[in-house]
C-alpha cells in the first residue's frame, strides 16, 4: 500500500506525527538488521524492475511504491510541469532509478527514512542557461550524499576528476565543489562504498553511495607464488590483518591466529613468555611426525623448529634444565623472533588447490606471512605504546594446612604407621603445623609487567617506497625473582620501480634480538604440589631456607630453581631481495632469493647457593651448561609469468623452480667446579668441563613449479597446480616426488538467471578442488647407516657408537586433498558466509616407527602403510549488522568441526601400533580401564572387566575400553564483534573450543600416592577418601608409602580423562581515536588510546589449571594493556 | 638503452635455458654429503682402530654414561637387605624401590632394560659388520667378534636375572627384534652359555691393549678366563633355574676351575691398601673397567657410595647408607668389615658406606670398576659344589674366608647348611658390588635354601617391613616389571605376572 499525502500547506502537524512514524520505522528497520539477520529483501534491496512507456509520474510511483514500500511525498503542484516517462529498467537500484525518472523533471528528490521526498529542482548550477554555461563554464555543484539507508555520509571525498580538485563532504553529508566545465566528470569515494561518477550538470542533488559489495572480494590474496582476486580464487585461504594482530598484546605473532582462522588449531604450550605453540591446520595427518605446517616469511621458508639448543647436543640436558622442557614448554618459538607489529598479513592456505604448489611440502598447508612496505605517499611516521600487565587468571583449589595435615595423619594411619617417621618433616614438627603459604599465590602470582614500543616510518613516491620499523618488547615473568623476556626488533623494506615499471626491486631485511632469561624449571608443578604448611622460603639474610636439620635439607626449597638461572638469547636476521623484470608485456621474469639466519646461545647455571645441603658441600655443584644453536636458510626462487588474454578468458602462467639450502647446527658443554658463584658466567673459571657433543644437519631441496590459471569472464574458473621435488631428506632414488592440484570455480552470481532470480544474493561461488601434496618432515640422513664418535677415549680410543637404525626404502608421505568450498554474499554483501568440507587422506606416512627398547633404539624410520583420513568442516561468517555513520557494528564468527579416522591400516595387530590404534577410529582414541569406583571393603580403585565385574585387578590390555570420545578438539571457532562508534572502536572476541584431554589427575598421576609427604592435594579430596572398611568415598585409601599396587591402574582409567571445554574471552581492545580537531592542533594523524585484554576469562568445566595448556606448566596469563598509537 | 635491454633480455634467456636444463641436473643438488658428525658403517669396519673404537665404546658407555655398576648396586641394594635409602622425595623410582612396590607405570623404568638392549644391539651390529665388511684383520677380528658374543651374554645375563623370562635379541633387524616374545629364563641362560662359549673360543687368551692383538697388562678387556668366570656364573645360575642340574653345576665347577687354576689370577692379601682387591689391574681382578678419559672419578662406584656428609635425599648417587641388617651379617673380626664400610658422622648421625672403593673423585686413576673377581670365582665352586655334595666345596668357601680374618667354616657340611653358608659369605664378600645379593636371595627359591627372598625379605618383621613396605605374600617382587611401554608397542611381550 501506498499513499500520498498532498499538503498544500507545506510542513504541518501531519508531518510531524509522521516523522515519528517513521523513526518508530527507523528503529524497528535497525532492529531487523541487528537482531535478525535473515532481513527481506524487499525492505533492504531496493531493486526496481519497470517498464513503461509514455506514462504519468503517478503511475511510476504507485509500482515503486508496490515493489519497495517507499512512500512519495509531495505537493499538488509539484506535479505541475512534469513529463510523461519512459522507462525499462530491471532489477536495479532505487536510487538508480528515481535519477533516470527524474532525469528531464522539474522535480528532484531526496530519501528520508522510507520516504521519498519532492521537491522543485534547485538547479545544480547557479546559471541554467545554455548561453550563460558557455560564457561560464565554472560552475559550482552542491549535493548531499547519503548512504541507502537514507543516512548522510561525513567526510566523502568528492574529487573532479584526474585532477587534485576535491571537497569533503560536512557532518550533514553536504559538499559544495567548483569545477571549471560542466561537462567535468566528479568521482565521489568513500572506504567501504562504491565509487561513482557523474558530470557535474548531471549529478543529482542527492547521491546515494552503495556499500561496496565486491570490497572483501577484490581483495587480493596471496598464494605465495602468485596472487589471486578473492573473488575468483579457487583455493581455500584465509587471512589475518595487520589490525586483528595489533588489537592482540602478544609478542609471539603465531598467537595472535588463535581461535580466527577456521581449522587451525594452535595450543600455546605455555604461558611462559616466548614458549612455543602446538600448531595443526587441519588435523593431524601424519601419526607420528612432520605436522607442522609450511611457514613463509616474505617469501622465504622459515624454520619452525625450536630454538631451544641442546636436544641432542646435550642428551637432553639442557632442554631439561631450561624453563623450556621439550616436555612442558615445548622450547622456545622461533617465531619470537618475528616482530607482530610489522607483520602486514598472515595468509593460510589450505586445501590442495593453494598448498600442491608447495609440492613435498605442503601437506600440513603453509602460512604465508607478509611484513609491512611503504607506499607512496607522504611521509608518516607512526609511533606505538603499550604498557600493561599479566597474571595467572586461574588457580585450583587445594586443600590448606589443617585439611593437608590431616589427610597425611589418615595416610599413616592407614599404613598402621603409629610413630611418626623421623622423615615426615611436616608432621614431626620439623615444619611449623600452624603455617600456612598459598603456594600457587606465592609461586605463580606475581604480576608480571608488559611493556612495547614501536615506531615505524614508511612513505615513498610512485617509483620507490620505503618503510623502517623498529620495536622493543619487555615482558617479565610472573615467576618470583628477576626474570625477563627482552625483544629489539628492526626491520626495513625497500621497493623500487623503473618509471616505465618494467623493472622492480624489493628488497626487505628484519633483525630480532631476544634475551630471555627464566628460571630453570617451570615452577607450576611445585605450586601444586608443595606442602601447605612447608617452611618460609627466605631466611632471615635473604639466603633460601632448607629447613636444616642435623645437616640436611627437609625442604626441597621451590625458589631453588629461580636461583638456577637460564638465560637465552636468541638472534634472527631475514632478508630478502626480489627483482622483477617485464621482459614483454605479457611475459615477467623474477628471481627471489633470500637468506634467514637464526642464532640461540643458552646458559643455565646453577649457583651452590641454589642446592641443598649437605649436597652444597660438593666442589663440582656450581655449574653452567652453555647450548648453542644456529640455523641458516638460503633461497633461490627464479620465475616466469605468462598474462594473456584467450577468447573471453584471462590465462596465467607461471613457471619456475626452486633451490633451498638449509644448515642447522647444535653444540652443547657443561662447565662445573667453580670455585665461587661469581665466577659461574665465565666458562675459564671451571676446572671441569664436560662435552655434550655437536650435531651439524643440511637439508637441500629443488624443485620445479608450474601453475595454469584460467578464468572465463570472471565467471569460470580453473586453476592447475603443479611440482616435481627433490629433498635430501631421503635416500638415493627416492628423492624425487610429483605434486599437483586442479582446482575449479563457479562465481554462479554473475550468471544473469541467478542475478534476476534471487537479487538479494549479491555474490555466489561454488568451488571445489583436489591435489596431491607431500611430506619431508623428518629428520634427515635417517637412511644412512653411521656411527658417531664420543669424548671419552678407552684404553685411549675416542668411541664410535651407531647413531640409528637405517632404512634405506622410506619416501615422500603422500597426502590427498579433496575440498569443496561455497561462498556467499547476502544483500550488498553485508552477510558473507564460507562453508567448506575437506577431506585429507594421508597414506605412506612418515614415521618414526616404534620401537620397543629390545630393538636397540626406539624408533625407525618408516613409511606406514596406514591411510589416515582428517576430514571436517569450516564455516565462517561475516555479518555488517549496522552500518551508519554513528553507529558500525560487525560480527564475524567462524566454527571449525573435524575429524580424524584411521582409514585402514593393514597389518595392524602385529605392528608397534596395535595397542595404541583401531582401524576405522581416530588415532586420538585412549583405550584405558573403566573405572568403577572404590571398594568400599579394601580402599582400591576398581574397575568393570570386559566380563562385567568389578575387579581390583583388571587384565591389561584385554579388559581395556575405549573412551567415548577421541582425545582431542571436536570442534572449535571464534566469534568476534567489532563496534565503531565515533571515535570508538570496540572489539572483542571469544574463543571456543569443545576437546577431551587428560584432567589433573591424569598429569599427576596422584591417585596411587595420594598421602605421601610434601604432596599437596585438590581441595576436592579432602575428607573425601577412603577412611577404613565401609566407608564410601569418591577416592580411595591414602598412604604415605608412594604405594603402587594395584592403584596405579587408575592412573591409566577412564577417571583421568576429561572434557576440556572452555569458552574463552580471549580478547578484547577499545579505543579511541582523538576528535579531527584536536589532532589537526598537534600536528598528529590517528591519534587512538587503546586499552587491550588477552585471554579475561575462561568459563570451563575442566578439573585442572587451564584447559589448553594443562596443569603442569604456566597457564596461559590474562594479560591487560593500554596502547597509544600515533602518526605523524 | 636499447641494446642493454637486448643484452638483459639475451641474459634472461640464458637464464631461462639453464633454469630448465637444471631440471636433468637437480639430483646432484639433493645429494648431500655425510655430516660432520657421522662416520659411515662400512668406513668404521675397515680399519682395525675404529671396529675396536666401535666396541670398546661400549664400555664406555657401561662404565661412564650409564655408570651401570653403582646403579645396579644401588637399585639391588635398596631392593635387598643391603642398603638403606634416604630418598624421601615422592614418586621417584628410589622409593619404590625401596619399598618393594615397584609398578608397571609408564612413566617409570626400573632396571636397566633400555641400556641392556641397547648394548647388545651394538654387539650385534658389530657382529654382523665384521663378517660383512672386509678389512678388519683376522686376529682383530675374531677377538672383537669374541667380545661382541660376550657382551651380548653379559647383559641378557642382567636382563633375565632382572625380568625374568625376556626376549633374547640376536640380530640387529628390527621386524625380528621389534615382534620377539618373552624366552624362558632357562633358554635365557642357555643361550648366554652358547654365546660364552662361542666368545671363549674366539678371545685371546691374554689381555689385549687398543690395537686389539697386542699383549697388555690392563685387565679391561675380555679374554679367555673372563668369558669362562662368566659362563662359570652362567651354568650355576642354570643349574638352579633347572631344576638343580647337576650337569650345569658340573660345568660351573669346570669352568670356574679354569680360572682358579690360571696362574694370572691370585686371591690379594690386603682388603685394603697396598696390593689390595679394587686396585687398577690387581692380582685378583679377571676383568675391570677401564676408565674412560677425561675423568674426574677413579670409579662411579667410589664416587656414589662414599659419603661425604649425611646421604642426600634423592635417593640414588650418595643418598644411600649400609643397612643394619648388613652390618650385623658380618662375623666378629672380619676385616671386611673394617676395611670395606666407611662412616661419616653427620648431624649427630653416623653413616656407614661401602667402602671397597677408596677414591671418592680425582683424576689420577689407581683403582679401576670390578667387574668379575676371582673370590667369586672360589664361592660359585663351592656352591656347585655344595649342590652335588661335594664335601670340598668347603675348601673353597675357606679360601675366601681365610683372607677375610674369620677363620675356617665349623658348621654343617649337609647341602643346606653349606648352601647357606655359601649364601651368606657371598653376602659380606660381594656386597654392593653388581646386585648380586638380590639375585642369590631370587636364586635360593630354586635350590630350595632355607634362607631366601621370601624368608628375608617377607618375614614378620622382615626386611620390607622394616624398610616401611609391605612383602606379604607377593613374591612377585622378586622380579622387575616390564616396561609397560615396550609391551603396547610389541603384544607379544608378557608382563610379569603381578604387575
């Protein structure tokens, strides 16, 4: 329905009432696309489809107004001296249409709210007549741009165009512009709309500017050899900006991916600073090894092996003593040595389609990560602060002194033990029985200072760009005592062109340098376990207290281990140099080459003050152990690049090889008879070294690339991939590998049926892909039969030992990927959705295949004749639920489901992995004995036997089951908001994951030797165990003796395994940026105060310190910033 | 300008052809030398050196890196009724251990089932290099291939006293080794018989220096008289763990009587001292350690006993002091008492330790690790002896007795009653020296001696009891777990019954 309302009398009361009409209209309009996505379009899209010839204007409003529910307002007389009109249009925009009707009218219009308004044509140009444009041809023009929401759109830039010529648009949406013809074209611009041009006689007073829809498709994307529209990519990639990276306070930038790019899985593996990540895009293809992805700093492969020295080179030791355990902390993260802030993107690619082209390489997908360059333009400056702080956000509950004591006295008890062994320092009075320390506060709580500065400076001109950044990251440990994690960073880019642009260089460079130092070990197991009534740390001169009594230590002192210093710095240097050459216009020729050099130097030195007595007495205690690694990485990448344009269709070709060179180099010694701890840094004062041996590896690799894209009118799309590898990870004929992919695409939305039948569907792709891409992840020479050689001399021979078992017939592990891919776009594109399915099979896996001890090592290396399936689903969605010049609102939500399936395995009983895994389930699977209580007579756990009884004896492996649920993630994903108001822009987003790990009980394995000295206990057991025959208790019998038959079996059952499902508001940034004005008077751009939080809060179920990092290292820790950004 | 870009174009050419023609040559760029680190087998097994380099580092690795002698003393000590723990830390293996409550958890590996295994592929590599790979001389050769049989016996020796019934590993190939079953404990000991014998008729009869032919005085590599006190060991063990065959304890007495008979080999006068037991190449040393250089310890052993102030708490190297069940085993006046246990009073406290080792740590070596000593040598004699009723077996018993100070031997001569005394002059001969009371506690189950682990061990206030631990009824003790791990990767291992 539609109505009129002819009002001779100009703006009266019915106006009035109606404008609240129409706010109420407003209103509900912001509530449907804020709260109900699935608008209609009829209210949103605003297509008109017409056709007319010769009719009144009434006529054509009457249709508009049917098709739209737009109301026209005029009055009588403003229908006076229009003309009849003709028109034939179809399917477009409102707007678009009312401009063609109003053409040759009297009449102009404007839309307010749902309304369009009439009125008599302010002619555009103070002089209408023919004669007097001619005698002036400068005209000023005045309009008023809105969006198609009706709303005024601020600060568009109108610009005649070609020239400097331009105008901003007011707070009202108006601009006035003066251009010297009015056969001038203006384009009028603004970020997220479309473009349009008019000439200036032309132009409509009111000009509706329409969000962008192609905006998140004409994106570039990078594959790494080539670039490719987002729009007509075949592949599945995503990408991370530079703006979801710097709303993160984290310094290792492989975190700030956590939970935003569907199916990939990253696990920080502690919340130490600098500690590595668990990453795995995609599942786990590979049973034993090599599931790391492929990772591409500018270009070039960057080793994602961890710094940490000493694995190896010093049997494990220094690994140990370090902070870093391989076992907890995972070592230190290369990726430390990247600075986040100067990182532009970080793309992910995924399916076969983006990774085949990375061949033997690329079946775990490869990120891609860019850093910053300069652009042309004024010179900027930008300067970036922040200063925060973080903590452990979450504890667990432990018992306190009196329910300790207590559970110890039940424990002796119960063991018949009447007297109170002279070592029960706890209960015989050596220990105060009345003290009390909250150890996990004492040792875990402290709050530890973030600190980051960085300035940067990039500009340029058209030729030659430049940008210069440099940063400095402090972030000190939560841990008591002085430890510290420091970063300086610098790095450079340099792009050149020639001015007829056939010839360009880039040429980029970072440095890093990090110390760290921490304690030896990880002090959170100690914070778990420590007695709570164990004695003060300090004595009274500030030395550690051991609770001496008759000479020896009764307290093993936790804070010995902040006196064992381990410090690390660590070095690394990327370069990068590309040179492009257009030889003919179709045909490009490139070469990149680049060099990446990591450094880590370790020393770990243990002071006497740092041991107990009476070991302290001991001349060989002080020791340092130093561990050196280095790691060197060549490329050569030369290219040629085919444009042309066939039929309808543009073709892109892409030839070329690579040559890699890769050095890694590990040493390690120990130092130790010091004469005093001062001495202890200076390896020339020790009277005893020990050599930890060296390790040297060189890993080279070649290849050959091809890529064949064609895309047909933008509308069909083919993508062929491919690659011949070569590795010297494997032995003589075996080096060689081939890889390929095809991968299709059907942008359906440009296909006229689709486009007229559904108008709300502004864009629509269906893409599918499928390749095949390879492994060498594994360490190299592992065919070679040979023998290493000792420091120790026998009867003064140096000794030989074998380093392995050969195998000389291993080769590539060969993974094949499906994936199946829609993208969509809904009304202007304001809701984007990406729904994928892939599945990987991975078959003659690489493995370092198990060994029992009997064999002499306990592994080999092998091809498993097993085939692994990960297969899942990823969807994200993009929604833009309010856009207006107050208020922005985004949503983004992505979900990642996937699982792993043990396809076949042939020979599976009598392979090392039958125990372990099933044919046609996930290798996550735990079998373990089902758990069924306490025997009330005895105390001892029980389990259900496969028989149905209840035994305390269940027979391994027969009276094993299988845990419902794999352990491992079953889903995850992230949902970000992001809210721009003025100068407000708040994000936040949560992160959730749906996993199955093993809970405390499980790390601690404490249920056999619940009641033993100095071994803390969860709250949760307190009076809640065992207590003498009939007693009915969830736990069983304590006993101080460490007792181990048969209540070990529980620490393999059901009741270590957990859901470890967490929601986490893993971050959340505000800002602000400071009014135009103020800045103009500081002569400063893009002033924002930020305050940033990582990691709030976690809501969870899981019986432990932190669901992602487990309870035996440093959770992840709630981090909280205030940042100050400025350009100049 | 123009012909600079026709000179760059030619060169890009040029550079496009050698860019393709890179793809025939590629494989020269994959091919990557040895490392710096490694030594090719068949380069190793060329040269007399470096094939004796290869096995003499095991040694190396028994005596140094794995220091095996403390730790099998030190885990059997605190197993048995020889040694008292101060471990009081929670979870380690000491205290188990010690507690007689050994578990098959994972996390844990009691014994030395890694290091065994690992050593005997290393003798078997070697076995299987030196027929494949010519260039060793035949002298060279046999004894290496000798020492090899020998060490692959020494240490399934170990592992079967230790576990029980183990799988026995006889090659280096992975798809055998990986799928082997548990071998009855007879099999066990029979094939370290064959291996012994094999090594005995291949080793030379002298002791040989690096260049594995010529004559030395060192005692540290295995000959003739060091395979035969072994396989002496051997057949008494299988004699017992056969059903008494008397067969085996025939064989002991022959083989053991070799070495007796062997002018080389002389009982030392002191226990201390000048001229004493434990001293580097000493008269009564059938085979020791060398030790490996550099080194700041004469021995492990010295430097883990010796205590220099209160034991520590860990539990392992120097947290460990004589039981007083051992130290009222002695006889009045045996001056092993007073010549081989040291004290330290600390704290108030006084400690006493096994003292057979003098040196605590230094690096001029006078004493090297015990391995095989001849007092052994007379005590399996006499226990064969003993088990076939041989009346002499006391002559032998006395010979050792003699040296200690404590006089002959005036007890009963029926088989119990020397079984026992056997036993318990083992016990204050051979204390903490190779774990050998555990296994002769295990060992008289089988010979049917009224004083064996059950009795000992499990007794109303035995030694579990007094040790904090509970014996009972579970013999089961006697044996070590196997690791659980090895089990999940190879299901044909058996677990000790128990675990």
């Amino acid at each position: 329905m539609y109505n009129f309302y002819p009002n001779n009398q100009g703006h009266g009361v019915t106006r009035r009432v109606l404008c609240k009409i129409l706010l109420v209209m407003k209103i509900t309009t912001i509530l449907l696309f804020t709260i109900i996505l699935h608008v209609s379009a009829t209210t949103l899209g605003q297509k008109i489809t017409l056709k007319e010839n010769n009719a009144p204007l009434t006529d054509i409003f009457n249709q508009i107004s049917n098709q739209t529910g737009f109301d026209f307002l005029f009055t009588g007389s403003d229908l006076k001296n229009t003309k009849r009109v003709s028109i034939n249009v179809k399917n477009e925009e409102l707007s678009e249409v009312l401009v063609k009707i109003f053409m040759g009218q009297p009449l102009d219009f404007t839309i307010e709210n749902k309304s369009i308004v009439l009125k008599e044509k302010v002619s555009t140009a103070f002089f209408d007549d023919d004669k007097f444009k001619i005698a002036f041809k400068q005209i000023t023009i005045r309009g008023t741009i809105v969006d198609s929401l009706g709303n005024p759109l601020p600060e568009v830039f109108v610009r005649e165009k070609g020239t400097q010529n331009n105008v901003q648009t007011d707070s009202k949406g108006i601009f006035l512009l003066t251009l010297p013809d009015p056969t001038a074209v203006i384009t009028i611009s603004h970020v997220g709309f479309k473009t349009r041009e008019f000439t200036a006689q032309n132009i409509p007073s009111t000009i509706m500017l329409y969000i962008n829809i192609t905006r998140l498709r004409e994106v570039t994307i990078n594959k790494g050899y080539y670039m490719e529209k987002k729009a007509l990519s075949t592949g599945s990639v995503s990408s991370v900006s530079a703006k979801e990276i710097a709303q993160q306070p984290v310094s290792d930038p492989i975190q700030a991916l956590i939970g935003r790019v569907p199916g990939l899985y990253i696990q920080p593996q502690s919340g130490i600073s600098g500690a590595n990540s668990l990453v795995r895009l995609r599942g786990q293809n590979s049973i034993a090894n090599g599931n790391e992805p492929l990772y591409i700093v500018d270009g070039v492969p960057y080793s994602s092996t961890t710094l940490t020295p000493g694995q190896g080179a010093f049997s494990g030791a220094l690994g140990q003593g370090t902070g870093f355990s391989n076992q907890s902390a995972g070592g230190l993260s290369p990726f430390n040595l990247l600075n986040p802030n100067n990182i532009e993107s970080i793309e992910v690619l995924k399916d076969a389609d983006a990774t085949a082209i990375y061949g033997s390489r690329g079946a775990n997908g490869v990120i891609l990560i860019t850093t910053k360059r300069g652009r042309p333009g004024n010179t900027e400056v930008n300067a970036d602060f922040s200063y925060g702080s973080s903590k452990v956000a979450r504890f667990l509950d432990l018992m306190n002194t009196q329910q300790y004591l207590e559970m110890r006295q039940q424990a002796l008890a119960l063991d018949d033990i009447t007297t109170i062994p002279s070592t029960a320092y706890d209960l015989n009075g050596a220990w105060d029985k009345n003290h009390y320390t909250d150890w996990q506060r004492t040792l875990l709580g402290g709050t530890g200072n973030f600190a980051d500065a960085q300035v940067s400076m990039a500009g340029g001109s058209e030729n030659t760009q430049f940008f210069i950044g440099s940063g400095f990251n402090r972030q000190i440990a939560v841990f008591p005592g002085d430890f510290a994690d420091n970063k300086v960073s610098m790095n450079f880019n340099l792009t050149h062109s020639s001015t007829d642009k056939r010839f360009q260089l880039t040429l980029s460079g970072g440095y890093t340098r990090d110390n760290n130092t921490l304690p030896q070990a990880d002090l959170t197991s100690a914070a778990l376990t420590t007695a709570p009534n164990a004695p003060v740390l300090y004595n009274a001169d500030g030395s550690l207290n051991w609770q001496v009594i008759g000479g020896t230590a009764t307290f093993n002192n936790p804070l010995a281990y902040t006196f064992r210093t381990a410090q690390s710095i660590s070095n690394g240097l990327i370069s990068k140099l590309a040179l492009n050459y257009r030889i003919f216009d179709r045909f490009t020729f490139k070469v990149n080459g680049g060099y990446n050099r990591a450094t880590a130097n370790q020393t770990n030195i243990t002071p006497s003050t740092a041991v107990a007595p009476p070991n302290n007495t001991n001349p060989l205690i002080r020791a340092n152990q130093f561990g050196n690694s280095e790691f060197s990485n060549w490329i050569i990448e030369p290219q040629f690049n085919y444009n042309r344009k066939i039929v309808k269709g543009d073709l892109n070709v892409l030839v070329g090889t690579t040559f890699q060179n890769q050095l890694s180099y590990t040493t390690g010694y120990r130092s130790s008879g010091y004469s005093s701890d001062a001495l202890l840094k200076n390896p020339s004062n020790a009277s005893n070294f020990q050599f930890g041996g060296a390790e040297d590896i060189l890993y080279r690799y070649s290849a050959i690339y091809a890529r064949l894209g064609y895309t047909w009118e933008d509308k069909y799309l083919v993508n062929l991939t491919a690659r011949r590898d070569g590795s010297s990870r494997f032995g003589d004929g075996k080096q060689f590998g081939n890889f390929g992919s095809v991968g299709i695409g059907w942008v359906f939305s440009k296909e006229k049926f689709v486009g007229n039948a559904l108008s709300w569907l502004s864009f629509g792709k269906l893409r599918g892909s499928y390749g095949v891409t390879g492994n060498d992840q594994i360490t190299p020479y592992q065919y070679l039969s040979a023998y290493s050689s000792t420091s120790s001399t026998y009867q003064g021979l140096t000794g030989l030992f074998p380093i392995r078992i050969p195998n000389r017939v291993y080769g590539w592990e060969v993974n094949r990927k499906l994936e199946g891919g829609l993208e969509l776009g809904f009304l202007e594109d304001r809701i984007n959705l990406t729904a994928g399915y892939y599945r990987n099979r991975s078959a003659n896996q690489l493995v370092g295949y198990p060994l029992s001890n009997v064999s002499g090592f306990i592994s080999v290396q092998a091809n498993l004749p097993a085939v692994l399936q990960n297969a899942g689903g990823e969807f994200s969605l993009n929604t833009t639920n309010l856009r207006n010049t107050k208020l922005k609102w985004n949503t983004t939500f992505n979900l990642s489901l996937q699982a792993n399936k043990l396809i076949s395995y042939p020979d599976l009983q009598n392979s090392s992995y039958a125990q372990q895994y099933i044919e046609g389930k996930s290798i996550f699977i735990a079998q373990v004995m089902n758990y069924a209580g306490v025997n009330p007579s005895s105390g001892v756990y029980q389990f259900r036997a496969i028989t149905g009884e209840i035994t305390e004896n269940p027979v391994y492996p027969t009276d094993q089951i299988l845990m419902p649920k794999p352990v491992t993630q079953d889903f995850f994903g992230m949902l970000t908001n992001n809210f721009i108001y003025k100068g407000f822009e708040l994000d936040f987003s949560f992160q959730f994951v749906k996993q199955y790990k093993p809970n405390y009980f499980g790390e601690y394995l404490v249920l056999q030797s619940a009641g033993s000295f100095n071994f803390n206990l969860p709250v949760k057991m307190a009076g809640n165990t065992w207590t003498g025959p009939g007693s009915t208790a969830e736990y069983g019998r304590l006993s101080t003796q460490n007792e181990a038959d048969p209540g070990y079996r529980v620490n393999g059952s059901s009741l270590v395994y957990g859901d470890a499902s967490f929601i986490r508001f893993k971050n959340a940034s505000l800002s602000y940026t400071l009014p135009k004005k103020w800045q103009d008077a500081m002569r400063l751009k893009n002033t924002r105060l930020a305050i940033q939080g990582q990691n709030l809060f976690t809501i969870t179920n899981y019986f432990g310190l932190d669901p992602e990092t487990g309870s035996s290292t440093l959770p992840t820790l709630r981090t909280i910033v205030l940042r100050i950004h400025t350009s100049i | 300008m123009k012909t600079n870009h026709k000179a760059f174009k030619a060169t890009v050419t040029y550079a496009i052809i050698s860019m393709l023609s890179c793809l025939l040559g590629c494989k020269e760029f994959v091919e990557i030398p040895t490392p710096n680190s490694q030594l090719v087998t068949s380069s190793v097994f060329t040269n007399d050196a470096s094939a004796t380099a290869a096995l003499t580092n095991i040694y190396t690795q028994m005596v140094a890196n794995n220091r095996e002698s403390p730790t099998i003393a030190i885990q059997n000590g605190i197993l048995s009724d020889e040694l008292t723990s101060y471990a009081n830390e929670v979870g380690p293996p000491p205290l188990s251990l010690y507690r007689n409550a050994m578990s098959a958890s994972a996390n844990v590996v009691f014994g030395q089932w890694e290091n065994a295994y690992k050593y005997i592929y290393q003798a078997n590599a070697i076995l299987i290099a030196l027929q494949q790979y010519d260039g060793v001389t035949k002298e060279v050769k046999n004894q290496l291939t000798g020492e090899a049989y020998f060490i692959r016996a020494f240490w399934h020796f170990y592992l079967t006293n230790t576990y029980g019934d183990v799988p026995v590993a006889l090659t280096t190939d992975y798809s055998v080794t990986n799928r082997l079953s548990n071998t009855p404990r007879v099999e066990v000991l029979q094939q370290i018989i064959n291996d012994l014998i094999a090594a005995g008729n291949l080793l030379s009869t002298n002791y040989v220096d690096a260049s594995s032919k010529n004559t030395t005085t060192e005692r540290v590599r295995p000959n003739k008289a060091v395979a035969a006190a072994l396989l002496a060991r051997a057949y008494l063990y299988h004699g017992d763990y056969a059903n008494n065959n008397t067969l085996s304890y025939t064989a002991a007495i022959a083989a053991a009587s070799t070495v007796i008979g062997n002018s080389t080999y002389r009982l030392c006068d002191n226990l201390s001292g000048p001229n004493s037991v434990f001293l580097k190449n000493s008269t009564e040393a059938i085979w020791q350690f060398f030790t490996p250089l550099p080194s700041n310890q004469n021995t492990f052993d010295g430097n883990d006993f010796i205590l220099l102030g209160a034991p520590n708490n860990y539990g392992s190297y120097q947290g460990n002091s004589i039981s007083p069940q051992l130290m009222s085993a002695f006889e009045a006046n045996d001056k092993r008492k007073t010549n081989w246990i040291g004290s330290i009073t600390a704290g108030g406290i006084t400690y006493n330790y096994p003292w057979k080792y003098k040196v605590q740590s230094g690096n001029a070596i006078s004493e090297y690790t015990m391995v095989l000593r001849l007092a052994e040598q007379y005590l399996i004699r006499a226990e064969a002896k003993a088990e076939l009723n041989d009346p002499t077996a006391k002559d032998d018993l006395n010979t050792v007795r003699l040296r200690s100070g404590v006089g002959e031997y005036t007890g009963a001569l029926d088989r119990a009653s020397m079984l026992a005394a056997v036993l318990h002059e083992r016990q204050v001969e051979l204390f903490t020296e190779w774990g050998h009371r555990w296994y002769d506690l295990n060992r008289a189950m089988n010979t049917r001696n009224p004083v064996n682990v059950n009795t000992v061990m499990g007794a109303p206030g035995g030694v579990t009891a007094s040790k904090g631990g509970t014996w009972g009824t579970k013999g089961y003790q006697q044996l070590y777990p196997i690791p659980i791990n090895d089990i999940k990767i190879n299901n044909n291992i058996k677990q000790n019954p128990g675990y």
